[in-house]
C-alpha cells in the first residue's frame, strides 16, 4: 500500500480496486522469514527497505517477477529465483555475497558490523561473486 500511496486521494485508486486492477495484499510470515534469512546471508539485509523485504517476499509467494532497479533486491531476487526485470539499468549480472572488512587488520565481519572489534576502525562493504 506504500508504495501506491500517491494514488490514495485521487480517484484512480478506488477504480483501480473496484475493476480489481489493483489488489492489496500481505505476504506470509514464511515468506518474508525465507527473505529475511537470505538477504542477511547475502550481505543485503542492511539495504532493504521493509517495503523492498515485502515486496521481494509476495514475488515468491507468488512466484511473479519483481520490476526493480535497486541492487540489493536484485541480489536477493536472483538469489531466490524470482525473475527481475530492470527499467533504468542493465541490472546484476552475478549474485554477490556482502561482507564487511577492517582496512586496517583486514578482519572479515558480517554485514551488519561496522566498526573493528580489534583496532575499533570503521569497516568497509566488500563483495565476492558466488
Ligand atoms: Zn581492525
């Protein structure tokens, strides 16, 4: 519904309902859980959004392709199989894994850490193709 919400006082929106164009809808617990685990496995879970972890997770559950620019959810798409299409750019061509590094001691952190727990650094995003 967020991402229609521009639509939400202007007549359209209620037509597009009524003519069943457009359906709003919730994606499971499990399938928002599969997503979850797979973008924090991935290295994409801190650049989600909760409506990017929604939508990614009703294309499962649908099995329906995603239209999206936005790498991380074309990393965890393409992780899961759900077929993307881009509008605006060529799009992924690998799936990456994203981890986080201390430049200084080059110690390996999940994503989610950002600062060194030897020297106390901030940590860097890196990548490696799967
Ligand atoms: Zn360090």
């Amino acid at each position: 519904m967020d991402e229609v919400r521009h639509l939400l006082y202007s007549s359209s929106y209620d037509t597009l309902i009524v003519l069943g164009l457009l359906v709003i809808m919730e994606p499971s617990i499990q399938s928002i859980s599969l997503v979850k685990k797979t973008a924090y496995n991935s290295g994409d879970i801190n650049r989600l959004t909760k409506a990017d972890i929604s939508i990614i997770s009703l294309a499962y559950q649908l099995g329906y392709p995603l239209i999206s620019d936005d790498y991380p959810v074309q990393n965890v798409s393409k992780i899961l199989g759900i077929k993307n299409f881009c509008l605006g750019t060529a799009g992924i061509s690998n799936i990456r894994k994203w981890t986080n590094y201390c430049k200084t001691c080059n110690q390996v952190y999940s994503p989610n850490i950002s600062e060194c727990r030897l020297c106390g650094n901030k940590t860097r995003r890196r990548y490696k193709n799967q």
